[in-house]
C-alpha cells in the first residue's frame, strides 16, 4: 500500500458508522455479511449503510459478493494487511524486537 491509498483507508475509517462497519465485517470473519444485516446490526438506515460500504470498498478494506439481489461484505485482510505493512515498514529503527509487543497484540488468537 502506498501514502495515498493509506491517507483513503484512514478517511474511510474516520466516519464512525463506516468504523463500526468495517468493525463488523472484521469479527464477522469469512463468512461475511450481507448489506441489510450489517445496516440492522448497527441501526443504520440501509442507503446509508450503502453509501458507507461503497467508501469502505473504493478504499480497499472491504470486498463484496452479489448473492441475487443482496450483496454480501467481507473485510479485506490484504487491504488491511496492507495498511498495517505501511504503518510499521520501517518499525523500530531496525530493532525487531520492539515491535514485537504491537504485532503479538494485534495477532488472531482464533
């Protein structure tokens, strides 16, 4: 991920609803969830749940699935990943092990 796609997953992150979305999505996990579910769980009206979801996908953090006439969301882990590579690349002045505590606490214990 390069300083502008990261500047676009930050300013999609800082609207709180596309958050919780985003959020969402993460514990959801691979099965995702569909548009209408994720409006009800966080009591959004669904076109804007839309709206939020469209930005979330243009900035690369999540993806989507037409399943008929609903759309199915996941959140994007190599968008995420890629985020998080960018922010860390040049971590600790060379000093792994200072990173180390960030990574553990980050890392899926699933």
């Amino acid at each position: 991920m390069d300083k502008e796609k990261t500047l676009a997953a930050f300013a999609a992150l800082s609207q709180a609803s596309r958050l919780d979305a985003f959020r969402l999505l993460v514990q959801a996990g691979p099965k995702g969830m569909a548009a209408g579910e994720i409006s009800d769980a966080l009591g959004v009206k669904q076109n804007t749940m839309s709206a939020n979801l469209s930005v979330l996908f243009q900035a690369g953090l999540v993806r989507n699935l037409r399943e008929g006439r609903s759309i199915r969301y996941f959140a994007d882990m190599e968008g995420l990943r890629g985020l998080l590579t960018f922010l860390m690349e040049d971590c600790c002045g060379g000093e792994p092990d200072l990173c180390r505590p960030v990574l553990d606490s980050i890392a899926c214990e699933c």
